[in-house]
C-alpha cells in the first residue's frame, strides 16, 4: 500500500524490483550519513557527538516510548524544498505523541536518519500558487489516503540518501520533549530545594532522591502507554 503498486489488470500483476541493500567488501551495510547544509558530511568529533546523543536518544525511548508509523514520501509543496521539515495529516500527530512543531526523527534503511520539524499538511484545497510543469514529467503513481504520505523535501532527501519515492519510518525525538518539561520546573524546583536546604537541613543525597521522582512525575505525561492486548468484547 505505501509503494501504491497498482491493482492486477487482465490477471497479470505487475512487476515489482526489489534490491538489496548496499554493502562493502566486509559485508557491513553502507550508510549515507548525515550531510551539512554545503554538502559536505560531518567530521569524525561531530560524528561522534551524533552517535552518542543518538544512543541517549534511543536509551530514552524505554519510558517515554516513541512509536514509528511508515509513509510514502512525495515531494513537498512548493518553495519549501529547503528547511528541514515535513508535513504529515493531522490525524496522525496523536499517533506519534508530538504536537506540530515538535522534532521527529525520519528513518531509512538500517542507520540513514534525519532530523526534521514536523508540521501539519495543508488540506488539498488550500489555495496554493499556480505552478506550470514545463518538459516530460513522468507519470506520478497511484494517489495513497492522506494518512500514509509524507511531504518530504529535497534537503532531507539528500540527507537520507533516498530517492522521490520511498517508505521512511518517522517516530518522535524525545530530547527537547524532556528539556521543555524541565525547563519549566528549573526555578520553582531550585527555590524548593534552597529553602528545603536551609531550614529542613537535608542530606544532599535525599535531595538527589527528590530530583529524580520530581523528573520522572515530570516525564510521565509524555508517556505512551501500549494499547491493550486481547479483542474487546
């Protein structure tokens, strides 16, 4: 369904090519990597420094949880080919527990990842300029439901290494979810702690203790819980 291969006609389906995926003389997978605005990658400290904020990113993902929902890519609407955004439906938001204008993180293949801002798509009446397609253009595949497509621009093509068409795995980023909860509570928690400190005398231990249960109330009301299993009656 996200490939929109057409329906059978006259009993012949139609051919579909799969390919494997690339690999080096070792057999390990070949990755795209992250790409910088000129197109250059990054260097082997940033790269390091992506790799590790993506392991806290993943660690993170056991408590809050962060689902990922599939899509069919096509490209973005005109005159936002550039920013490192996507438009997905509304419908969906819920789906990924983001709101939009929350970062997402759109997957490809076993590494390829990307980060974006995710906005909501524009209904397909909204007025949009009049755009005349000059040369051959080919022929666009069959339309999918709004709910299954992606608008996805050429900067976070070229960053994923994919081509127009094709099935990425969007979840949420957990990382500023969690900053923009603790920011909140930085100086109501600190004013806490300072009076706690001076009139109750408390062990800095017990106060550790204290930190850690206010941030995980604090994480909480981003968690996802799973739907429940068994069939209702």
């Amino acid at each position: 369904m996200l490939q929109a291969i057409p329906s059978p006609r006259n009993g012949s389906r139609p051919d579909t090519a799969i390919s494997a995926l690339p690999r080096d003389r070792t057999g390990k997978v070949l990755l795209v990597g992250a790409l910088l605005p000129d197109g250059h990658k990054y260097g082997r400290l940033a790269a390091a420094m992506r790799r590790i904020t993506g392991s806290v990113e993943g660690a993170l993902r056991f408590a809050p949880r962060a689902p990922a929902i599939s899509f069919r890519t096509i490209e973005a609407a005109p005159g936002e080919d550039q920013p490192m955004i996507v438009r997905i439906t509304p419908e969906v938001f819920p789906l990924l527990g983001i709101q939009p204008g929350d970062q997402v993180h759109v997957e490809w293949g076993p590494g390829n990842r990307s980060v974006v801002v995710a906005l909501e798509r524009r209904p397909a009446d909204a007025a949009w300029p009049d755009v005349e397609y000059v040369g051959h253009r080919p022929e666009s595949p069959p339309s999918l439901p709004g709910f299954a497509v992606i608008d996805l621009g050429a900067a976070t093509r070229v960053t994923l290494g994919i081509p127009r068409v094709a099935v990425v795995t969007v979840r949420r980023r957990l990382t500023p979810l969690i900053m923009k909860k603790a920011n909140q509570l930085i100086v109501p928690v600190a004013g806490l702690f300072l009076g706690l400190s001076v009139d109750a005398r408390l062990s800095a231990w017990l106060l550790a203790c204290a930190a850690v249960v206010i941030l995980g109330l604090l994480i909480a009301p981003i968690r996802m819980r799973r739907p429940p299993r068994g069939r209702v009656g």
